[in-house]
C-alpha cells in the first residue's frame, strides 16, 4: 500500500482494499505545512497506517524545504516520538519536543 500526495484534496493517503481511505490532511502555508487532521478508518486502527502516512509527509516537507506544523494530536505525537523530524518543526515548538 504505497502512500500517495494527493494534492488536488491536499492530503497524503493510502487507498485500502476495502475501497476506505486513511489519510492526512494538509494546509500550505508560506514557507510552512500544517497538518490540522489525520483519519485512520476503525477497522484498520493499529496497521500503522497513520505512521507511514505520516512518515512519508514528513519526508516531502523536508524534501520541499519547509517546516511542519503538527495541529493534530496524532502528528504532534509522532513529532514527540520521532527526533529525527523535530528540526522540522518551527523554532518555537522545538523547545517543547526536547528529549
């Protein structure tokens, strides 16, 4: 199941065999991404669905030069978890993410 930019929605996503869609919205902003909404159908919770589409999206953000805005609860605790994005995060949130 590969992960898709679906740019027309603004949002990545992964088409499942069930005919549902997981996926991340996005908002471009200037020199900036917000990811304000992630959806995971009930019956595919738990696949890591949401990590890779989150990790792919962040991925193109720092392909793209940009920086992350993770408005949703599921994208600032994949930041949280994963230090390895947190330079992708705006000055002022970097604090906040120490580990």
């Amino acid at each position: 199941m590969d992960v898709v930019n679906n740019e027309a929605e603004q949002r990545f996503e992964i088409a499942l065999e069930d005919g549902s869609v997981a996926f991340a919205e996005y908002r471009m902003l200037k020199g900036k991404v917000m990811f304000p909404h992630t959806v995971v159908p009930s019956k595919h919770e738990g696949q890591g669905l949401g990590s890779r589409i989150a990790k792919v999206s962040l991925e193109w953000v720092r392909e793209q030069g940009l920086l992350a805005i993770p408005a949703c609860t599921f994208y600032l605790r994949y930041m949280q978890r994963h230090p390895e994005t947190h330079d992708l995060l705006e000055p002022e949130l970097r604090g906040q993410f120490a580990t």
